[in-house]
C-alpha cells in the first residue's frame, strides 16, 4: 500500500513538471511545436529531482543544508549573469530563454555540488548556539517546580501534609474552588462522620499553607458546560499541563483516559508496605470475627487487612499466624493467613481483660 502511493507521487510529479514545462514555455514563445521542448525539459527534471531525492536521503543534515545553501547562491548568481546578456546582447527571445535555461542550470548545479562537498567546513557555531540555547530552556523547564491539581479525596484523607513535610511532594497545589465549596459542604453536614471529614480537610490545607516548600494556589477557574465535577478536575489539570492528585479509583480511570498524569497517595502507600510472602509469620492482634465460619481479623500498622482462618475463638488476642497467599486489589491487598500450630502459650498474649 505504500509502497504503490509512493510509485503514484513520483508519478504526479512528472506529469505535473512535464506539463508545467509546456505551459509556461508556450506562454513565453507562443508557439505550439516548441513549447514541446518545454515539455521534455519538465519530465528531465522531474527526473532528476528523483534521482537527487535518493542520493540525498543517505546524506546527513549538514550536507542537505549546505547543498540547499549552494543552490540558492548559484541561481541568484545565474540571474545576475542572465540578465545583462539579455538586456543589451541578446533580442531573440529563444536566446533569452536558452541562456537563462542554460545559466540557471549550470550555475545551480555548482552550487549545490560545491555546498554539499564543502559542508563540513561550514562555520557551525550558530547552529551549536541555537541547540544550546534550546537544551538549555528544556533545562529550565524541567527545573521548574510541578502543578498538581488536589482532589477532595486526597484532602480529607489527611497524609498530604505529613507527605509534604517528608519532601516528597513539592511545588505548587492547585484548589479549585468547587472544591473548597465541596469541603465546606461537608464540615457543615449534620452527618458527625461527613462533619469531621470536612473539618480535617480544611485543617489539613491549613497546614498546608505554612509549608515553605509548598505554594497553595486557589483557582476560581470553573467549567460551566461541564456537570461533572470529576471531569471538571480533569479539565483543569489539562489547561494547566499539571498532574492529578487523587484518590478516587474512578477519577485515576478516567484521567488515564485523557492522558493526565495521576498521583495516588494510596498507590505510594502500596508501593511503601513491606514485603511479605507465603509462609512468614505475621504477630498480630485479632481484632474481631470474620465473615466466614471460624475466621478472625486483623490489620498490620499500614491498615493492609488479614484474614485468619480459625482465628475466630483467638479475638482479642495477640497471635502469631502464618501467611498462606496475597489478595492484591485496585485499593490495596488482603493477606490470608493460619494460626501459627505449635505452643500457643508462647505466642499468644492476651490484651482483653
């Protein structure tokens, strides 16, 4: 397929050059039989732009622009030298053209041959200036601190200052005001658990103000025409070329989507969990019974959830249990485990009166 478009271009050109040459020769002489000169002159040089065109692509850049710079300079050297010979030697116009043909050609094959050759002897310094000064704003534009744009979920989920504080995050955090509006919803919902949430995230931007290494910026910017307050967020990170920082499963989809970068404090907090494999054993404090018969539940210090299979009669307890496999989910992991066998009056240490 691409190959028969190929073979059709290089087609069209000599058609193009050939009739080209026809035309504007006819229109100069007016004359129908030598206006066929014309003719064959536009199919000899679509010919040799073909041929030129296959040498030149094994070429490197500094030939191609030292060729392309000699040409230029032959041809205004050609019309130089053309146009006195016509102005005051020459009145036949078949002359005139001939010598403009012949000029134009001669001169403009030497150019382009003495650039090409002569091209590693170019003065390059200013094209070396210009790739320094280029390298030299991708630098600057690397170096400048990144635009996160905060979801609510990150805000209430209250680590995003004490990341802040570690170093890990730096920059600029974008607020938008719909979601400063949404928090305040929710420090003003009668439901105690909604009422405390919305609290802790305004307290936690207020930490956030006073990190020196952090700049809160409030944004006002609002989407009218977009209904979704997800796709709001999306939005605003895309005007602005920031990432999202989020929490929200369906948000991260759906950014992903759009090309926006996402930030998952929940995905650090995985990625940060230790290691643990199939048959370590995990000192943990059963916490209640499970959904299942005879199982019991607990959690590491990270939250990550462990289920222990009879482990319901040890609730309360402080137990060693055995890791039998790993449940890795899109919002963390789930460990099953056994009751550890062997003397349990070594292991277990109640913590329930």
């Amino acid at each position: 397929m691409m190959m028969s478009r190929f073979i059709l271009m290089r087609l069209l050109l000599v058609i193009f050059a050939s009739f080209s040459g026809y035309f504007i020769l006819r229109q100069i002489v007016g004359d129908h039989e030598i206006a066929f000169t014309g003719f064959v002159g536009g199919i000899m040089i679509a010919l040799v732009a073909l041929r030129f065109e296959e040498k030149i692509n094994d070429a490197s850049l500094k030939t191609v622009v030292g060729g392309a710079i000699g040409l230029i300079i032959g041809l205004v050297v050609a019309n130089l030298l053309s146009y006195p010979l016509v102005m005051h030697f020459l009145d036949n116009p078949y002359l005139e053209i001939s010598t403009y043909l012949f000029m134009n050609c001669v001169m403009g094959y030497l150019g382009l041959s003495i650039g090409m050759k002569k091209a590693d002897e170019f003065d390059t310094e200013w094209l070396a200036g210009i790739q320094a000064q280029h390298k030299e704003k991708e630098e600057e534009e690397l170096k400048k601190p990144s635009k996160m744009v905060v979801d609510t979920s990150v805000i209430i989920d209250g680590r995003l200052s004490d990341i802040c504080e570690t170093g890990f995050i730096e920059g600029t955090l974008i607020i938008p005001h719909f979601v400063l509006e949404e928090l305040q919803h929710l420090a003003d919902s009668h439901d105690p658990l909604k009422k405390a949430k919305g609290t802790r995230g305004l307290d936690i931007l207020e930490r956030l103000q006073r990190e020196r290494d952090i700049d809160i910026v409030i944004s006002d910017e609002d989407f009218t025409h977009i209904k979704q307050v997800d796709m709001k967020l999306v939005a605003l990170a895309r005007r602005h070329n920031a990432k999202l920082l989020t929490n929200d499963i369906n948000l991260n989809k759906m950014a992903k989507l759009h090309r926006v970068p996402v930030l998952s404090i929940n995905a650090l907090a995985n990625a940060l969990k230790p290691a643990i494999l199939p048959g370590e054993t995990i000192h943990i404090y059963v916490l209640k019974e499970g959904k299942e018969d005879k199982q019991g539940v607990g959690y590491l210090d990270d939250g990550t959830m462990v289920v222990i299979d009879e482990g319901c009669d040890h609730v309360g307890k402080t137990i060693d249990v055995v890791v039998t496999s790993i449940l890795q989910t899109s919002t963390g992991r789930m460990i099953f485990s056994k009751v550890k066998e062997g003397k349990k009056s070594d292991n277990v240490v109640s913590v329930i009166s």
